[in-house]
C-alpha cells in the first residue's frame, strides 16, 4: 500500500485536515447554525468590503495631486449623510438579530436530556463519568482518556487527536454534558459538534447537544491548562441508541462484579 | 401581587406528605420523534453516515474485552447462521444478564436555566439528604433525588460532601 494515500483513511472522520480552510462538517444543529450564520455574515462582510474599496480606490484616482490639484470644495450635501447615516445601521441589524437568535437557542435547554456525561478535565488527561445507571455513590462508568503518544500510533491514527477510550454517546438524542476540571482550568472543545466549553474549577458548565449522524469527532482542549495542553484531545464516538445501550451495559457488568474495575483505568 | 403564590423554597419544600410533582423523568423514546423537526441538517447528514462506518471498527475492537461478547452482533448473527451459534448466544446472553439500561437522567430544571449548573448539582444532593432525614433511609419517594444528584455532581464532589456530613462540617442546609 502506498503510505501517501493512507491520509484517505482519516479523510471520512470528523477531525481538521492539513490546511483546512473551512469549517468541519457539522452534526449537530448548533453547528449547522453556526455555519450558516458565518455564510450569512460573511454576504454583508463581502458587501462592505467591496463598496469600501471602490470608495477608496475612486478617491484615490480622482484626487491625485496631479490630475486634480484643487478638488471640490463640497461641505455639505442632505441626501448623502442621511444615506450613510441609515444604511451603516440597519446592516449591523441583519448581522445582530441572527447572531442573537443562534446565541440564546444554543444557551437554553429546552428538552430533558436523555443522558448526562460528565467531562472531567485533569492535567493532563480526561476522565468521563456516566453515573445515569447508579445504585450508590461508589460505583459508576468512569474511565480515563489519555492520549496515544506518537510512537504507538497506528497506520491511519491522527497524530495528537486519538485517544485511548473514547466517549461513547448515542446518536440523534440529547445529551447534557457536564464540564469541569479537577485542578487548573481546561476546556472541551470539538468543531464539528459546534462546542466549546471552558472548564473552571469549582464550577460545573453544562452543554447540551444532540448529534445528528453516527461518527467519530475530534477535539482538543482549548484553555492552556499546563504542559501537556496539546496532548489532551477529546474523540466523541456517536453510535446508534440501540448500540449504545448495548455497550454501556457491557461495560457496567465488569463494574457491578467489581473485579474488572482496574481494567476499565488501563 | 397576590401573596398565595409559592416561593421556589416552598414549591420545592420536602414535605411530610411527599406530593407527586409533574417534573418526573420521561422516557427518551419520545425525542426520537420529534427530532426532525429541529435538524434542518439531516438531508446533508444522511449521505455522510454511509462513508463513516469503517473508521471506528479498530477502536470497537480494541474497546470491547474478548470474554463480554457484545449483545448487538450477536443478535445480527441469530438470523443467518444455523442453531449451534443461536445456542452459544443465548448461552452467553444467560451467563452475562445483560441488564438493560434506561436512557434517563436528571431533568432540566427551570430553577437551572444556565449553563453554570453547579448548584444544580448542589440542590439536588442536599433535597435528597433531606428527603431521606424525613422518609427515612431507604424512602423509595427519595431515589430519584439520588439518581439526580448522581447524574449531575462529579465523584469527586459527593465523595467530599460525604465526607463533610459525617464530620458534620457541611455547609448545606440538610
């Protein structure tokens, strides 16, 4: 196999590409939202840039000193201030109503989630928490998240991206996400689900999203926790509810038996 | 402004006589239905599942330990092979008693609209203890405070606040 075409193997996963421009495909509706609202901001932005310059490159070559050397000598003019004045107003409008409207709806929770994990961020790695299926204070679904250092890298692994136990979530339902750390502040970040949520000590920030299509997707962490800031990356795996079920339960037998509890932190 | 509204304490007040709130978990089952409406991403969504499949493969190997024989491929194989394999998977489905999970969890609570939920978390463990200092220990009324509170707060924040109870230095109102 030619080792250049092994980028394609990774190419189908959500993770950043080398030189992406672009955003990561979105699977959630928040970040479907997100995009659009760039689209939309960057009309206007493309807009104004373009009657900007014209403006600019016009009064530039109309008022050369050479070609123009005693220019018009208009101080003022009604129409043209009242145009300036409305127009420069009413764009910032179509900018803000719609970023408004993405930043409540992605603020508030509106329905019950189905399941809460919680996303424990520590120096320098992750535990996550899915303690929905407790009897007692003890025993619950924890594991850690480390990542694979580059030497036990496999063909086809991102680099600095993939983790040894990825968070397992169910597809197309709603999941609340509890973040926070256990020591400095950290944050939990993945682009294609559209979150980014600082992790502040003492606090627990909750996100909520609902992923719309099985995959796996790739954080990092975005707050500069310590040394190790770059090697502390999130991996998401959504699966279909029927198969999440049927997994988590897997894991929770080896929990209720209690012997398996050292082979969940390997 | 008439005074026989509730305050939020009262509402939330355990009282002697536990009165059934509407605030009970739901079932997930029913947001699967509604779901469409609210993704306007799906037409797009759809055509990507297809190329995303071979990806995880590695990763399901490696996660799932070689004696738990996961349930879901056992089921897939049941139709299509003959009775000696439909045996050993029941077998296995005997000896593990898989047990089914719900898909629930602690409610959105209108007291908690915001994204900071620590006293969220808060709320619902002091409301448990005390439920359970009025029930009694084991009030079956007070397991789903408890299953709140699981839910919400980090190990490691129970872990100390129980440790702070039985020193009798915890600063909730129990």
């Amino acid at each position: 196999m030619k080792s250049k075409w092994l980028f394609l193997t990774i190419a189908p996963c959500d993770a950043a590409e080398p030189w992406q421009l672009g955003f990561q495909d979105a699977a959630t509706p928040m970040m479907q939202g997100i995009i659009d609202l760039h689209h939309d901001i960057f009309f206007f932005l493309i807009l104004i840039l373009v009657f900007v310059s014209r403006i600019l490159v016009r009064a530039l070559w109309h008022f050369h000193y050479k070609k123009n050397p005693i220019p018009q000598r208009i101080v003022h003019g009604t129409t043209i201030e009242i145009l300036r004045t409305i127009f420069p107003s009413i764009i910032p409008m179509f900018i803000a109503i719609p970023s408004f409207a993405l930043l409540y709806s992605m603020d508030e929770v509106v329905v019950d989630p189905a399941i809460t994990i919680k996303a424990i961020g520590h120096q320098w790695y992750r535990t996550y928490e899915y303690s929905d299926y407790n009897s007692s204070d003890e025993q619950s679904l924890t594991f850690d998240s480390y990542t694979i250092p580059e030497d036990d890298l496999e063909l086809g692994q991102s680099r600095l991206l993939e983790v040894d136990n990825r968070v397992l979530v169910p597809a197309k339902s709603h999941i609340r996400i509890i973040v926070t750390p256990a020591d400095v502040p950290h944050s939990w970040a993945v682009p294609s689900l559209g979150v980014k949520c600082d992790a502040v000590p003492g606090r627990l920030n909750q996100i909520s999203i609902s992923v719309q299509r099985e995959g796996v997707y790739y954080g990092q962490c975005s707050e500069i926790c310590g040394t190790n800031h770059a090697f502390t990356p999130i991996v998401v795996e959504a699966v279909p509810s029927k198969d999440y079920g049927s997994r988590v339960s897997n894991q929770l037998i080896p929990q209720t038996t209690g012997e398996a509890s050292a082979e969940m932190k390997e | 402004m008439v005074n026989n509204t509730q305050t939020l304490a009262e509402q939330y007040y355990v009282k002697d006589e536990q009165v059934k709130t509407d605030e009970v978990a739901k079932p997930v089952e029913v947001k699967d239905v509604e779901k469409p409406k609210e993704a306007p991403s799906q037409e797009a969504v759809v055509e990507k599942i297809v190329e995303e499949t071979t990806p995880i493969a590695p990763a399901v190997a490696a996660e799932k330990s070689s004696e738990v024989a996961p349930p879901a491929e056992a089921s897939t194989e049941e139709p299509s092979s003959g009775s000696v394999e439909e045996e050993n998977s029941e077998d296995q489905d005997a000896a593990e008693e898989t047990p089914e999970i719900k898909l629930e969890t602690a409610p959105a609570d209108f007291r908690f609209p915001t994204t900071n939920q620590t006293r969220h978390c808060f709320t619902r463990y002091v409301e448990y203890h005390r439920c359970i200092a009025t029930k009694g220990e084991d009030a079956p009324e007070c397991d789903r405070f408890a299953k709140y509170y699981r839910s919400l707060c980090p190990g490691e924040w129970i872990d100390r606040w129980n440790e702070q109870r039985e020193n009798g230095t915890f600063p909730g109102p129990l």
